[in-house]
C-alpha cells in the first residue's frame, strides 16, 4: 500500500487468554487493545474491525415500472418523479428465498476475502423476511456454507439491520470474541408486498448482499456507530399479523394482514430528519466532518429522501453519495450491501477513504456508522484450484448436512432399547397387579 501499511487480509489472533475488557480510548472510539505476556512484560496490541469480503446476489426476474402498469393504477413518470426507481428484481422462483439469496452472496464475499466458511466465528443475519419464524435464518446459512465454527443468529431492526449487524461484528472483533464476523442483508419483500397496493408494491424488491468483517492490526474499519429507535412510530411501517399480537387465522390472511403497511408521509419525515442526524454524529464519533467524507452508501428507499437528508442537510456532493436504487428499489436490510458492491465495482471506492453508511427503518430504527476503508479493492483472480477446493467444500458441507440429517432420522424411527427395557418392566408389573387382582378375587 502507498502509505506503507499492511493491507488487512488476515485477522490477528491476539485473543487474550482471560477475554477481558476492552480499552476503547477517548469516547470509546478506538480500537480495542489486547494484552498479551512476553516474558513476563505485558505487550498491548491494537485491535481492529475491517471488511475484507464483500458479495451480493439478486434474483434474475425484473419488474419494470411498466409491468406494475398493468397491475396497478400508476404509470413510469408517476414512480420515477416520486421515488427514482425504475425496475425491481423479485424472486419469482419458489425455490428463490432469503436463504438462496444470502448463501450466493455470502459464498462472493468469502471469495473475495479468500477465507474458508470453516473460519467464519459468527454468522450475524439481517432480515424483514426471515425464512421461518425460527429456526434462525442465519443457522439454515451456516449449513449451507459448511461454517461448523460459526454461531448463528438473526437480526431484526428492518432497514436499519444492516449496519446494526455490522456494530455486532464490530463489538465481537473489538471484544476479542471473534476474529471473522459474516454480516448478511437478505430480503424476499416481494413475498409481503401487497401487489394491489401502488403505494407500496411499486417500493420494494429482493436481493441479498455480505460482507466479511475481519479483526486487524491495521489501523482504520469500522471507527465508530450510531444506533437508535423510536417505537412510538413503529405502528407507521408494520406487518400486522403473524406475530404474537395477530396469530395467523382465515380472519388476518382474507383481510390482508400479512401484508406489510405504510404511512408513507409519516415515513418520509421521519427519514429525512434522521438520516442527518445520525450522520452527523456518527462522523462526529469518528473525527471526521462532512468535507472529509469521500462516499456515502445511504439506505436505497427513495431518491427524494437521500437528497433531502444527505445532500441539501449535510452538503456531501452528488458525486460522493452512491445511489442504485433505480435497478433495485428498496431492497431492505440488503440495499446497503448491495450498493457498497456496486460502488466497489465502478471505482467509488479506494484504499484510505473514508465512509458512511447510513439507514433508517421500521421500528422506528436508524443506524450509521463511519468507517476508515484501509482494504485493498484490486482482488487477483482465484486460479482454478481454488475454485475447485472452494466448490468442493461447499459440495462436502451440503453432504454432511444429508448425513447428519438421515442419521437423525434413523435414530427417530429405530427402537430406543432404553425405552424397549422401560416398556417391558411396565407390562411385567402391570401383569403381577393384575394377577393379584385375579387372586384376591
């Protein structure tokens, strides 16, 4: 690298024997510092937090504007003058789910960074559109990537997940818990989209995009948080039922219920105000002003509300705010991600930038955080063995997931002998009761 440093492509593993607390410095901004014994003298070692992986995957199914003009009451002008999207992708398979979706995206990401799944510590996955109820989506994605080391968990703060599941890795990292964090936005929202409504079905799309945050010496990644919420609004963008509230029943599916509804308005200003404000401090938390900032990866919502929040509020320029929601729509907790790739791709973003990703969403809930970017972007190309032993693995984990699954089925249908022994000394002593029975009568 130009400045000298060394590039973050593999964590450190200076976790210390005791997982003691972190020193965070000045305004618990700074890297955590692990203490580590060198003949007897105690030697502390920064730690850091950077995104080394990144990947994202969409469904190949694209709904235009002029598609929804045969569904709904709405036209092309009318969508792009108010939100700035111009198509869609939706998983139109059903065998598409946000599961299919976080895997493909997950498995470039881990590519990318060119780490084994059998690395990954903590699988964290944000979603609005889990797969089931539980199990956790993120534990079907651990299976599937063959990440037996990783513990597994979903994150719901709608929009915002995202960059919640990045505080997560990050306070992982910092903490010395783990040394490679995966972070997942993946949504199927078509799937909750009420195709009648044109004020919402016109919004949304699916997708699913990863990054893989790795603990580092190198200074810089992930410098400082913002996290927030606000339930009194959280009736403003919900999905009624299916919850504890409104259990599923023929009364919520024929009325609509399980399909997600907006105060769009209400929504709007809400938005606006705190994409700002969560930016300011954020950057504040880091050092850094607004001038400094050479990219900005907002939540890709509406075209309308980056401009009033990013561009009029902050003053940031066009050139430094990246926006692809006109291909993709609100693609939820996966917009963020999926646009940091895009970025990447079209030369955005370079090794010493510094970046903001900023969301909001339903709950209420909004997120920032600041990052230092110090990985390089210019990744050689995997020659074919690595590929291959790459493919292999992933080929082994779905045998070994079959495996474990028909072994669990044998166990279920073969006879318990312990409880075969418990089943006959039950018949015998129901049988001496009976004869004494037969005896005093």
């Amino acid at each position: 690298m130009a400045d000298g440093t060394k590039p973050p492509d593999r964590p450190v593993n200076n976790r210390p024997a005791n997982n003691g607390p972190a020193n965070n410095g000045p305004a618990n901004n700074g890297p955590a510092r692990q203490e580590l014994q060198r003949g007897g003298e105690a030697v502390y070692r920064p730690r850091y937090a950077h995104i080394v992986g990144w990947g994202s995957y969409v469904p190949e199914k694209v709904i235009t504007n002029h598609d929804l003009e045969q569904i709904v009451d709405t036209n092309d002008e009318w969508i792009r003058s108010r939100t700035g999207i111009a198509e869609r992708h939706v998983a139109a398979d059903p065998k598409e789910t946000s599961v299919t979706l976080a895997v493909a995206a997950a498995r470039k990401a881990l590519e990318v960074a060119d780490v084994p799944a059998g690395k990954i510590d903590l699988i964290v996955c944000a979603t609005t559109t889990p797969e089931y109820a539980f199990p956790a989506t993120a534990c079907l994605i651990q299976d599937a990537l063959g990440a037996d080391n990783a513990g597994a968990f979903d994150l719901s703060a709608a929009c915002s997940g995202f960059v919640y599941g990045l505080a997560m890795a990050r306070g992982q990292i910092l903490a010395g818990d783990a040394e490679y964090v995966l972070v997942i936005g993946t949504e199927t929202l078509s799937r909750i989209v009420d195709w009648t409504d044109r004020g919402t079905c016109i919004l949304f799309g699916d997708g699913a995009g990863a990054v893989l945050v790795a603990a580092s010496e190198v200074p810089g990644g992930i410098l400082a948080v913002d996290l927030g919420s606000d339930g009194s609004g959280g009736n403003t963008l919900i999905l009624p039922a299916g919850g504890s509230a409104l259990p599923t029943s023929l009364e919520t599916v024929s009325s609509g219920m399980h399909y997600l509804k907006m105060d769009g308005k209400a929504v709007f200003r809400f938005a606006t105000r705190v994409m700002a404000a969560s930016t300011r401090k954020v950057l504040t938390r880091a050092g850094y002003t607004p001038e400094e900032v050479d990219l900005v990866v907002p939540h890709q919502a509406n075209l309308r509300i980056i401009q009033n929040s990013v561009l009029n509020q902050l003053k940031i320029p066009e050139e430094k705010v990246f926006i692809n929601l006109e291909k993709y729509g609100n693609t939820s907790t996966a917009s963020i991600p999926i646009a940091l790739c895009e970025a990447i791709a079209a030369g955005k973003l370079r090794t010493g930038h510094k970046v903001v990703f900023v969301g909001f969403g339903a709950g209420l809930t909004w997120a920032a955080c600041a990052i230092d970017w110090r990985t390089p972007i210019d990744k050689a190309e995997a020659d074919w063995w690595k590929n291959t032993r790459r493919q292999a693995t992933y080929s082994a984990a779905a045998a070994r997931s079959m495996w474990r699954r028909a072994v669990r089925w044998v166990y279920d249908v073969l006879p318990d002998p312990e409880a075969k022994g418990q089943d006959a000394r039950r018949d015998r002593e129901e049988t001496g009761v009976q004869e004494g029975a037969d005896e005093e009568g």
